[in-house]
C-alpha cells in the first residue's frame, strides 16, 4: 500500500515556518504584504480570493484588498497594477485569474513587476524557469508545491523518470521544468499523447494535472512510484448533503494498491498551493531589504 502524503500537515508546517519569518521580518524590517486583487464578482474567484487573505492574516503577512468592479477597463486595470508594482508596503502582487473576458490577462500578468510576481506566471519569470543556469524570481504556487510534497516525503527526484500529465501555463508546463531543473528526465502527456499509460507506466514520479476525474488507474503505475494528483474535479454524489464531491485524476482506492506514495484529494497539493503563495510573499519582502 502506497504511503499516503499529507498535504494537509505539510502546508501546516509551512505555514508555521512562514509565520516565524514574517514575525521576524516584523520586528526587524516591515510586515510583509499581498496585494490580492480580485476584478468581478465570480464565485469561485471570491471563495479563492477570501481563503489567500485570510491565509496572509493567520501568518501576519498585510493583506492589501483590492477589489475592482467587473466593467473595469484594461487601462483602469494596468494603472492599478502600476501602483501596486510602485507600492513599497506591497512584496507581492496576486490578480485572480481568470479575468473578464474583455481584459487580456496576458497583458495584465506582463504588468506586474517581475519583484512582486508572487504567482510566477511573469513570462520573464517562467522564461527563466525554462533556461539552463537562470534562476526565475518566483516559482508557480502549485508546481512548487507538488515538488516540496516530493522533498518533505522524501522522494528524490535526481535521475529519475518523471511524467507529467497536462501542460497547462499554471501547472503541467511549470511543473515539467522543475522537475527537469531537479535532474529528472522528464515526458509530458497530453490530450494528443497516443497511449498515454504506456509512458505513465515508465515513470518514478508522476505529476496528473489533466482536471479528468479518476482517469489514472493503478495498472498505469509502476509499482512503488510516486503520484501527486494536481487533479481537483467535482462528481455527483448524491450519498452527500452537496449533491458531489472532489476526486483528483488518480483512482485513489485502485492507485494506492501500487503506488509507492500518493497524495489525496482533497488534503494533497491544494493547501500547498496557498502555503507557497504565503512563502513566496515572504521571500519577496526579504528580497527587497537592504542592509
Ligand atoms: P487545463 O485544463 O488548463 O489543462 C489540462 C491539461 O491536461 C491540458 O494540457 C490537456 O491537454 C491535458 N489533458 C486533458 N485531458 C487529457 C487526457 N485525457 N489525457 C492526457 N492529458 C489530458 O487544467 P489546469 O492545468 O489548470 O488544471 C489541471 C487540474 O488541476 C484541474 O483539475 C484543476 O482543477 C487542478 N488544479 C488544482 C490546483 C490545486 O491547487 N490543487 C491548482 C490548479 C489546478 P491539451 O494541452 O492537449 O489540451
């Protein structure tokens, strides 16, 4: 039986490193802060937003609420941004994604200063990521993530064949270049990949960031890898008072019978990806000091 990871406790550490940091930048600096801008009313956008500032406020970072209406122009938008990235009080600058449809979020994410990209989606930022010997100033929250899960639980990555499912901007793409920056030699599968359990079934370390629920049974798994399931997709279930429940990407119970460690859904990466948000907004305060 695979050893479950804790996703939970481990962003609870984290957390509690974070909060240490932040009391002693505090005491000696300033208080680090989040700008969390959030444009529209979007539900699942406000219930994100709320879980980041209330995160911020349990580990003493100063969260900067900005709140923006959803008929905001794009250069309104920009010169919110411009004075956020001038702000000296803000580490770290967070718009939620994804934004109305008549705002270019690529342009928007060009904005803001490569400093204060807490989100790591800066192109400048992932173009560092990709290239040999360049170090990005912020890493994504959920990549990062997946690989502190692997660290903390003991899993080395170095020499190993990894495969990552999804190629995303936000996880399957920055994750594959982590894992390739940790010396792993790494596959991506797609929705194009012909077969794609006879390269899942290659691989030490598996990252399943496809949003297709259950899709990765235990006969694609080499006996004893490792899994992160990124995965976070909502079923019926009508035995709940909800109507449905979350399951990832893995067939958790079949899964669990192979795998050497496998993280949960809920309780895997997602508090690691708020737990990463935090650290990064801290290392970003630190970075800014001068002594
Ligand atoms: P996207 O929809 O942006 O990307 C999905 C990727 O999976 C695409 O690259 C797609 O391929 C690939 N894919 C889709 N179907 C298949 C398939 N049948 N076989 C192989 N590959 C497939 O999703 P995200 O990357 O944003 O998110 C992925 C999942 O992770 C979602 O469930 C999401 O909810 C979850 N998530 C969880 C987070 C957390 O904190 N826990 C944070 C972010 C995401 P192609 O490129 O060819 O279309």
């Amino acid at each position: 039986m695979a050893q479950i990871i804790d996703g939970k406790a481990i962003a609870a550490d984290i957390r509690r490193e974070v909060a240490a940091e932040v009391a002693a930048l505090s005491s000696t600096h300033n208080v680090p802060g989040l700008a969390v801008v959030i444009v529209g009313s979007r539900k699942d956008s406000q219930t994100y937003v709320n879980m980041k500032r209330k995160a911020c406020a349990e580990v003493g970072i100063r969260s900067v609420d900005v709140d923006l209406p959803e008929d905001i122009s794009e250069t309104a938008l920009v010169a919110e941004v411009h004075r956020l990235n001038a702000d000296p009080a803000v580490h770290g600058i967070l718009v939620q994604l994804p934004l109305p449809k008549h705002i270019n979020e690529e342009k928007i994410l060009t904005e803001i200063s490569i400093e204060k990209d807490v989100d790591g989606f800066h192109p400048l930022n992932i173009g560092k990521l990709a290239m040999k010997g360049r170090e990005p100033l912020f890493v994504p929250c959920t990549p990062k993530g997946c690989m502190e899960l692997l660290s903390r639980s003991g899993v080395t990555v170095k020499g190993k064949r990894a495969v990552v499912v999804g190629r995303s901007n936000i996880v399957g793409l920055p994750v594959s270049l982590l894992l390739l920056k940790a010396d792993a030699t790494v596959s991506i599968v797609h929705s194009r990949t012909p077969d794609p359990e006879s390269i899942v079934r290659e691989a030490d370390v598996v990252i399943a960031a496809a949003g297709q629920a259950m899709m990765i049974k235990g006969d694609w798994i080499k006996p004893g890898a490792a899994v992160i399931d990124v995965g976070t997709n909502s079923v019926d279930d009508p035995t709940r008072k909800s109507g449905y429940r979350l399951v990832g990407d893995v067939d958790f119970g079949d899964v669990s019978k192979v795998a050497g460690y496998l993280t949960p859904v809920p309780g895997g990466v997602g508090p690691m990806t708020v737990g990463m948000l935090l650290k990064n907004t801290v290392d970003g305060a630190k970075r800014g000091i001068v002594e």
